[in-house]
C-alpha cells in the first residue's frame, strides 16, 4: 500500500462513557498524532457485543463516542472516524487472519481470562476471537503504530504474530505494526481498589472517573479515594493508590514525580487529593464543553460517520481484496 505518512490506527469500545483511564492512556494522545501521522480512529462497537450490550444503548453511545472523541481534539478533516460495524471488510478479514492464528495463543490472552472470570454465563467464541477482529481493524490499514494503553499491548503483540505468519506463507502483505504505549499514565487503576486498572464497566462508580462526570463528582470520587496510611506523597511499589494519583497528576499538569513530591512534602493526602481532582476538572472542563455542543448537532455527527465509513471501507478494499487472491478465492 503507498503510503505517504506513518499510518495510525486505534480503537474504544462504545460501552458507556469512556474513564479518565481510557482518556489518560490513549485518547488524550491521539490528536496529537494527527500532524505526524495518517490516523484512523475507530468506535469498536463490533468487539462491544462479545459482552451483552442492550441494542438501543450500544446505538445511541456509538454515536456519543464519536462526539467523545471529536471533543477530545480529533479533527475529521485529517483523520478517518468511523463505526466499525460500518465497514464490513473488518469481519471479512477476520475470518481469513483466524485461519492464520494458533487456538492456544488465543486462550492465553489476559482479557480473555479476565472477561471468562467475570461472564462466566457467557463465555463466547466472540470473546475468545476478540483479538483476531482487533488484528484485522490494524492490518487492513497497514498499520505501522497503534496507540493504546498497556492492557492492550498483548493483543498488538498477537496482531504481529499474525501478520509475521501470514506473510511467511505468501509474502510481505502485512505491514507488522508497533505498539505506542504513553511513558506515563498507560494503567490508571481503580480509585477504589488500585491493584486493579480503572475499568469501564466497573459497578462501584467511586472507583471511576468517567470523562463527562461534574466536577463536584470528580472531587467526591478523588477524596474517597484509597490510599495508605503513611501520609507521605512519594511513588512507590507499594503505594499504588498514591502511585496512581500522582500518575494522573503528573498527566494532567505536566509535572513530573520528583517535582510532584517536592510540591507536596509534608503535606497530608487531603491537599493532594483536592489537586489531583481540581488538575483533572481543569483537564476535562474544554473537552465537555466542546462535547455538548457536538452531541447536539445529530447532523454533523451522522456525516462525519459517513465519512469516515466511505474513506476507510475504500482503504480497506485494498488490502482485504489482495488478501483474497493471496489466498486463492476465486474473483469473479
Ligand atoms: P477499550 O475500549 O477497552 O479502551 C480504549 C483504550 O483505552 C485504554 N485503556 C486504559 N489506559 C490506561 N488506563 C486504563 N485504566 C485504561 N483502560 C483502557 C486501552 O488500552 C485502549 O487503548 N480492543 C480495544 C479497542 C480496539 C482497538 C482496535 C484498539 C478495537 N480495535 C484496534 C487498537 C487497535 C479495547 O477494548 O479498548
């Protein structure tokens, strides 16, 4: 594929309003690529349905991710945002790129363990193939960097052994992509139980930040949050919960931890926490702003949609098209 620029692609799932986690460890950073890179930015609301979704929410938050990340800084002039769902070579490359993948790489896969523990009612081959159709959204694009958080670098991890299989087979087809994981803020943990990443779909809201929460909720959330009792603000192993904060500190103001710790010797946690939510209502105040206004144009919104679906079905007829032939479909 002639490519002029890098190429860029990632993904969120729809699932609800996406955490300060989601923001601090991918989408913040992903306008910033845009100058660089050609980047495609993707509503993953194939992978939402591995876990039960109710069809009018997952329809109506598709549409509020993309406001979500348009709000972020997303400019749809310069980069391609678009529904999954709405380009129909992600699931056609899919099946092909599992004939390429080994049963047991998939049942190895962190999230899939994690996601069996927690639905074990619904244990489905979807979840378990997950990573197959999240190859297939990076290697339709030759893809040469994908930006996410560290939960999801084992799955760049398979998306490269799949393209480096596949192209051992029948040539150099795949372009092998890289993961680009942020120096600081790739796991912001649970706010509440801070061995754990902050997740979405988490049932204790004290635990999350969501981004579109009021600041009385985010300051509510951040002095409730569990730290230790040694009152001291420093990075440590075995501080997580002042570890994490200082994380997101550091994230929102720019500040480093050295500079963070000096800045808050002898001070209790109670003033660190009070900055900590104060640097996050600041960070997230310009984005919801700009949000609101963009979930009340239905218009712009569908046709950025549409947009971003035609520019990115039309790359990814490309590829899918030289897959198939490689791999000895009859074309008519
Ligand atoms: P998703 O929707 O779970 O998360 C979107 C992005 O947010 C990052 N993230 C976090 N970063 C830091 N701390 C956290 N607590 C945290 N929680 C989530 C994730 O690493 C991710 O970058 N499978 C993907 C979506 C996807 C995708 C793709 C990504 C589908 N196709 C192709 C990249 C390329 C997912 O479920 O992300």
């Amino acid at each position: 594929m002639e490519k002029m620029k890098k190429r860029v692609y990632s993904g969120i799932q729809p699932t609800g309003v996406f955490t300060l986690g989601n923001f601090v460890g991918a989408v913040r950073g992903w306008p910033k690529l845009q100058e660089e890179y050609d980047c495609i930015y993707s509503v993953a609301d194939q992978h939402a349905i591995t876990v039960r979704q109710n069809p009018a929410d997952l329809r109506r938050q598709s549409r509020e991710m993309v406001a979500l990340l348009l709000a972020s800084g997303i400019d749809p002039q310069k980069s391609i945002v678009f529904v999954q769902s709405h380009v129909p070579a992600h699931a056609q490359l899919s099946w092909v790129l599992g004939c390429f993948c080994p049963f047991g790489d998939l049942t190895r896969m962190h999230q899939f363990k994690e996601k069996s523990a927690k639905h074990p009612e619904d244990i489905n081959g979807g979840l378990l193939t997950y990573p197959i159709l999240m190859a297939a959204d990076i290697l339709l694009y030759g893809t040469d960097y994908v930006p996410v958080g560290v939960d999801q670098k084992q799955h760049v991890e398979l998306t490269r052994d799949i393209a480096q299989r596949f192209n051992g087979v029948y040539g150099d087809v795949f372009t092998i992509p890289d993961a680009m994981i942020p120096k600081v803020g790739a796991k912001v943990m649970s706010l509440q139980e801070p061995a754990k990443k902050m997740s979405k779909s988490d049932s204790n809201e004290n635990a999350v930040v969501r981004v579109l929460d009021e600041p009385d909720a985010i300051l509510r959330k951040f002095k409730r949050a569990v730290t230790d009792s040694e009152g001291s603000v420093r990075a440590a192993e075995d501080k997580p919960g002042v570890t994490n904060l200082m994380s997101i500190y550091s994230v929102c103001t720019g500040k480093t931890f050295e500079e963070i710790e000096a800045a808050f010797a002898g001070q209790g946690y109670g003033v660190f926490k009070q900055a900590v939510a104060e640097s996050v209502i600041d960070t997230l105040r310009p984005f919801q702003q700009e949000y609101k206004r963009l979930l009340a144009d239905k218009a712009y919104l569908d046709g950025v949609m549409a947009d971003g679906a035609a520019r990115a079905a039309a790359l990814a007829a490309r590829l899918l098209t030289k897959v198939y032939k490689k791999v000895g479909f009859l074309q008519l």
